[in-house]
C-alpha cells in the first residue's frame, strides 16, 4: 500500500490512491489543518490538491460568511461566480454537514459544477446531506474557523436569496499540503 509507514503508532498521511491525507489551510487569522477523504472522494481530493499544488488558492477571500452555517472561499473573483475553468463529477460520502465539515461548493440545479469552491461547516447543515461533497474535515484551528466567521458582514440579496459578504474579507494566505516528512 503506497504511503505506508511502518512502526509503533505511526499514522498514514496518503490514501491508496496516492493523493496526500492531510493540508493545512494557512489564513490571516491563523492556521486550520484538515484531513482529506482521498478514498472516498478521490476525484474531488485529486482537484483540490492540484489547485493547492498551483498555488490556486493564495490570497483569495472568504467572500461568503453566514455566521452559525458556513465560511467559503476558492472563488479568484471573490464573489462566488468565478472558478478554475473546469468542473469535476459529484462525489457523494458518507460523512455529514457538521462542524468543522470540508465541502466543496456547487451551482444546486447542476451536480458536477463544483471546481475550486470550497466551504467550512460552523453549525449543522443536514439539509445538504447527499446533495454536496464533504470531502475533509478540520482536526485543527476550529478556533481559526470561528474567528473568520465573527468578521463583520454585509447582507444584500442575489435573485432572492441573501448573500453574506464580508465587510473586510479574511484571506486565505496559502493552502499546503502536509507531506510524509512533515509528519
């Protein structure tokens, strides 16, 4: 099994596709380290580590913030219409919308039009259960979660719906993977 590590206690950082287990997401308001379902999301993983490996993610905004529900970021226009310039088939896990749930943004009317979006979980979104891709979750820095989610915000509405935009946007600064020798 590729990414084995031999000895007492030692931990797995890669799934059997290959793909690194773990990234940790560096912000302005501190650090969040997530673990990635690689095995049961292995396409949308396989997207979100590219983009990471290109650098995709730095200095982008968390352009949505619904405090209790979700922060969101990935989007290089920094208002939810933009992504990388392709899409990846609807994967759905087995894991829920909880707290510190890692979920990969979708148009609703269309399955596999999720790309670079991502959101965090703060509260439970059962509602989306079997409809979105959870493919991580935060082991670290839910603290860094909610400070990004108590940032101040501006409601204005988009078709009907409101949309909750950060007055000053927290940044993601870079995303990193956690590779074996990190460990």
């Amino acid at each position: 099994m590729q990414g084995l590590l031999l000895g007492c206690g030692a931990a797995q950082t890669t799934g059997t596709s290959g793909l690194p287990k773990r990234v940790v997401i560096e912000t302005d308001k501190g650090d969040i380290e997530v673990e990635l379902f690689v095995d049961e999301a292995p396409r949308t993983c396989a997207n979100f580590v590219r983009l990471v490996r290109q650098h995709y993610y730095n200095n982008l905004p968390f352009f949505r913030v619904v405090k209790g529900t979700l922060v969101q970021t990935g989007c290089p226009r920094g208002d939810g219409s933009g992504g990388p310039g392709w899409t990846v088939p609807l994967e759905i896990t087995s894991h829920k919308h909880l707290p510190g749930a890692v979920v990969m943004e979708r148009k609703i009317a269309q399955e596999g039009s999720h790309g670079s979006q991502f959101y965090i979980c703060c509260g439970r979104l059962l509602e989306r259960d079997g409809k979105f891709c959870v493919f991580g979750r935060v082991i670290s820095g839910m603290d860094v979660v909610r400070k990004i989610e108590d940032v101040e915000v501006e409601v204005y509405f988009i078709g009907g719906e409101p949309f909750h935009k950060p007055k000053n946007p927290p940044k993601v600064l870079r995303i990193r993977v956690v590779e074996e020798k990190d460990r």
